[in-house]
C-alpha cells in the first residue's frame, strides 16, 4: 500500500505542476526529492516515466498555446490588412507582422510595379538599420530575375551568404550585406497564377526556420497577396469611377453649351425672320459670339459692324473672304477671326467676320452656322424686287459671245451695271470638265462680281470678262485660284478686248484658239496662261499683224543687247551654229575661230537664253528670229522689224 501510495503521491504531483502550469524546471523536483529521500529504483522509475508524460503534455500545451496565439494574430493581421485603402500602408503593416511573427530581426517587401514604369524596388520595411522604402528601384527585367529566384514557394537558409544550394540575386544580397544579415526566409506573394512580389525575412545571426514558421510567413503572405490584389481592383475601380464621373460631367457640360447655343442660334434667326435691322443684327450676333461681327454684302462692302475696329491686315482679310465665298467655306486667320461665307441655297450673300474678345479664342463653330443662317434670311428680307445684277451681267456676256445685236440703250445698261467694253478687258477662258459645272460656275459667279465682271459657260468653256489691263496677270490670278480649289493644273487661255461687242468676240475666238494651242503642244500642266505673247512665233502666227519686233526682242532680246554694249558675236555664232547642224566644231570652221572659243560663246548664251534654248521648240523660235533680225539689217531701216509689218 505503501507504494501505490507514493507511485500516487507522484502523479499527483505533477498533476499539480502541470495545473500550476509550472515552468520546465520543476518538473524534475519530484524525482530528485524521491532519490534524496532514499526511494526505492522502481518508484524512481515510475516518477521519471510520469516526468517524461508530464513534460510531453506541458510542451503540447505551450504548442497549441503558441498555435492559438499565432492564429489569432494571423486573423488580427488579416483584419489590418483587409482596413487598409493605401498600398504603402498595407505593405508596411505586412512587414510589420511578419517580423513580429517570426520574432526575427529584419522585415522587407519587393513588388513589382505595375503602374507602367516597369521596374521593382523595395516597397516597405521594418528593422532596416537605414530607410530602404522606395529604394533599390531596379528595371523590372531584373526584377523579375529576383521574383524569379524565390519561384513559386517559399526559400530560406541559415547562412545566405556561405549557402549554395539556393539561387543568388545580386539585389537581395546587397540588401543582406549591408544590412548584416546571416538568415534569410523568403515566400512569394502571388496573384492569381503571377507572382508580383517577394515577402524576405531575415536574422543578423544564424537561425535555422521551422516549418511551422515558414508555414505561418507563406500564410501571411498569401493574406497580403490577397488584399494587395483587392486594393489594386479598388483602386481601379475608383480610377474608372473618377474618369467616368470627369466624362459624365463633360457630357453634360456640353449638352449644357449645346442647349446655350441653341437658345442664342434660335434668337438670331428669330431676329432675321422679324426683320431686325442690320446694325441692331450684327449687335445681337456680338453679344452672342462675345466678339465683334463685321457684316459684309455682296459687293464685299461692310454692311454692319459691331465691336471693336478692325486692327488687321486689310488685304489678307480681302483675301480670305473672298476665298470663303468662292470656296464656300470658313477661313480661319491669326487672332482667332473666322469668316463665314453667307448663302441661300446657291446664292451668294456676302460674309460674316467674326473675331472674339479672347485673344486667339476661336468662336463657337455651332453659333457660327447659326448667325450665318440668320445673317442669310436678313439678307435675303432686304434685298430689292429688280433682278439679280450678277444674272444680267452673265447673260449680257453670254449674249455678246453668241453675236447677238446689242442697241445702245442695252449697252447703256450694261456700263451702269459696271461694264464698260470702251475701256480694256481681259478675257479668259477655260475648259469645263464633266462634273465641274456646277463648283466652277458657283466660284466664278463670286470671283467676276467682285471684280466687276462677267462670266458665262459656253461651247464646253468657263468665260471670264474682267476689267484689267493685262490679261496675262489676270489669267495667271484666275489659274493660280482654280488651281488651289481643284487640286491640279488648270490651264487657260487670255486675250485682250478694248472697243465694243466684235473686239470681245474676236478677243474671246483669240483665248480659245490659244488655249486649244496649249493643249496641243501638251503644256496643260504650266503655271503661265497661254496667250498670243506667250505663244511666241506660234502666237505671232495666229496673231495676224503681231509686232514682228516684240517677237525678236521677246526671243532674242538678250543676245542682241549682249553683243551691242560688249561688241561681240554672239548672234553670228548661234547662226552658225544651227547652220552646222549644231555642231560646235563645224561652227568653228565656219567662223574660223577655235573650237573652245565657241563652247565659251555658248555657254555664255545659255546663261543668257536659259537652260532649255536648244529644245526643239525654243530652238525653232530662236531660229525664225535670227532669220526676222538678219532681214530687219538687210533692209537697212525701209522695213525695220518691230514697224508693224506682218
């Protein structure tokens, strides 16, 4: 009885010790006091076998103690994690944790920027001996190499530096040389089936991690991956919500100007319809605009203005209108200024210039298209009963080339219209192709009535009556112009009409037959109108009693003045040269001079003639004028060229 008793006494007591929750220490007590006590060997065995019991119960109890704190960590963290709204903050708070988890000394996180500037750096830290957050910022191709070397699970080591069995990353070894590290622990933080980051722990001395404890950074890792991710999707989220909340209100910005302008293009036209007058319009349309108007009509005159004076180059603000109304379209000039061209239907109104308050703040287009309509209803309510000037002018031309019989009263009419065939005109003609009609015959009405002309479309031809002395800078104006609006080359043919009804028709006949000649000497594609001057001996033929001089001066001019003020001979040695089949070497036989002093002559008329005077058809006028300008000298002044005679 005596020692069952004590084999009793003995579990008691540890029953005791592990109800104490004593520490590790004690629990060796019960033996020793026995042995001291003179216990028997089997009662000594007994105490130690319930020692080693009791030993096995208390360190499952200070396991699952651990375990149970741990998890609640593990849930206190996930639940910091999950509050955070900042990416900085969330990965600070991981760091953290994770060194309190693990007890070690140093905490880090790389991740992978994903914000587009393609690169990795150390995000968050805790126990660094120096501020790495922010810091390392390595291009992401060598990111990658470092995410790359934890792969898809977790690493660690005793001893990074001395351990070889573990992949190096030169990026995380100078963090553990300068940090002093011995031990490092690193688990990836992954999203989805992508690693986007590594989570290192690590020891300034050796320590050798436990798979529990790798087990509980691989968690906090994936907590952290996890809310890394949602933060992520949150922030996106917002970004989207923020850009469409910006595109909502743009939208409704802009339905809010639409509706303004509107309301203002509604009050202009119900302004034009009521007959509002033209300076109280223009008024109304620069309070709209909130700029100043100049209202221009038909004959380009300013009708209406409102605003500040025109400060600008009034030559370039003629040009541009009169390109808006040929063109019919808005021109735009420096200053924010916009002219507007006015029609109805395919009647030609005049224009609108429009400049804003705001120094080169263009006007609303919108409000724009409104004042132009309302600006066309006006014009149209106050313009007179008598017919249109421009259709009568048209079909006095039209009339005149056809060879109908005009009385006096009728020129009479037309000279108040602002024709007056006693003084000089230039006629220009054209050729319509199929489909042009219509655009060409809508930008010459514009162009002719702004120069006080005519136009007409006959026989296939676009016809042009204006007042100018030069039909050669006319035409050459009138093909620059079409050649802008239609995107090619368009030639033309000119002539002058000075006199009454025949001069036109005969002036007219002349600018056909010059442009047909044009074209069949295949220069459509030239910038200079083809007239009786410019067409050379070719328009001297066609010409009729043509000035034979002006042909040789046109032709010759600068080798005869060359030879008379310097005494050479270089007409005598461009005859000879096209009389030896120009040969250089026959015409210096025939000259009798040496060869190179021939090449030099020539030279120096190429200087003079330009580079194209041996093609075949400057050539050929060349020619005819040395023969013109050898017969003028024979005649020795009885029929000298440039007196007339044909």
């Amino acid at each position: 009885m005596s020692q069952v008793t004590a084999n009793l006494s003995g579990v008691h007591t540890y029953l005791e010790l592990l109800a104490a929750r004593a520490p590790r220490s004690a629990f060796s007590r019960p033996t020793t006091d026995a042995r001291r006590g003179g216990a028997p060997p089997h009662v000594l065995d007994e105490l130690e076998r319930a020692k080693e019991l009791a030993l096995g119960i208390e360190q499952r109890t200070t396991d699952l103690d651990r375990r149970k704190n741990e998890l609640a960590v593990l849930i206190d963290t996930a639940r910091e994690l999950a509050e955070q709204e900042d990416l900085d903050a969330l990965l600070t708070a991981m760091v953290r944790r994770s060194r309190l988890l693990l007890h070690c000394d140093m905490a880090w996180v790389m991740l992978l920027d994903l914000s587009g500037q393609d690169s990795v750096c150390v995000r968050a830290n805790d126990g660094a001996i120096a501020d790495r957050n922010g810091t390392a910022r390595i291009p992401a191709w060598q990111g990658l190499s470092v995410i790359g070397s934890v792969a898809r699970s977790a690493v660690w080591t005793g001893d990074y530096l001395r351990d070889d069995t573990i992949q190096r990353s030169e990026q995380v070894e100078s963090i553990v040389l300068e940090e002093g590290l011995t031990a490092v622990l690193a688990v990836p933080l992954r999203v989805g089936d992508n690693v986007v980051g590594v989570l290192f722990g690590g020891d300034r001395g050796p320590r050798s991690y436990t798979a529990d404890e790798v087990a509980l950074m691989s968690t906090l890792a994936d907590y952290g991956s996890a809310a890394v991710k949602w933060l992520r999707a949150v922030t996106c989220t917002h970004g989207r919500v923020a850009d469409l909340t910006t595109e909502v209100d743009r939208l409704r910005a802009r339905d809010r100007s639409r509706q303004q302008t509107a309301d203002r293009g509604g009050r202009l036209l119900e302004l034009a319809t009521e007959g509002i007058d033209t300076a109280a319009f223009a008024t109304a349309v620069s309070e709209a605009l909130g700029g100043s108007v100049w209202l221009r009509g038909e004959r380009d005159d300013v009708v209406a203005h409102s605003g500040r004076p025109w400060e600008g180059d009034e030559e370039e603000l003629a040009a541009a209108t009169f390109t808006a109304r040929s063109e019919q379209r808005n021109v735009e000039l420096p200053g924010g200024v916009t002219v507007a061209p006015v029609r109805v239907n395919d009647q030609d109104l005049g224009a609108l210039v429009l400049r804003c308050h705001e120094a080169y703040r263009k006007p609303d287009p919108a409000l724009v298209r409104y004042a132009v309509r309302a600006a066309g209803i006006l014009a149209v309510l106050n313009r007179s009963g008598e017919s249109d000037d421009r259709k009568v002018r048209d079909e006095a031309l039209e009339d005149l080339i056809n060879g109908l019989p005009s009385s006096r009263r009728w020129q009479r009419r037309l000279q108040r219209l602002g024709i007056d065939l006693s003084t000089r005109h230039a006629v220009i003609v054209t050729r319509v192709q199929v489909g042009d009609r219509h655009r060409l015959s809508t930008w010459a009405s514009t162009f002719v009535w702004l120069r006080g002309g005519a136009k007409t479309i006959h026989d296939g031809h676009l016809i042009l009556l204006l007042p100018h002395a030069d039909p050669r800078e006319a035409a050459r104006d009138v093909m620059q112009r079409l050649g802008e609006m239609m995107g090619r080359p368009v030639p033309a043919g000119a002539a002058s009409a000075h006199g009454g009804p025949k001069e036109l028709i005969a002036a007219y006949q002349e600018a056909v037959v010059c442009l047909d000649v044009l074209t069949g000497l295949g220069k459509e594609d030239t910038a200079t109108p083809a007239t009786v001057d410019e067409l050379g001996f070719v328009g001297m033929l066609l010409g009729g009693n043509r000035d034979i001089g002006a042909f040789i001066e046109q032709t010759l001019g600068p080798i005869i003045s060359y030879d008379e003020q310097r005494s050479t001979n270089l007409a005598a040695t461009l005859e000879a040269y096209f009389a030896a089949g120009a040969s250089p070497t026959h015409a210096a036989e025939a000259l009798q001079v040496h060869p190179n002093t021939v090449g030099r002559r020539l030279e120096r008329i190429g200087q003079l003639l330009g580079p194209d005077w041996q093609q075949p058809g400057p050539s050929l006028e060349l020619q005819l004028a040395l023969r013109l300008h050898k017969v003028g000298r024979s005649l020795d002044g009885r029929a000298a060229p440039g007196a007339g005679t044909g």
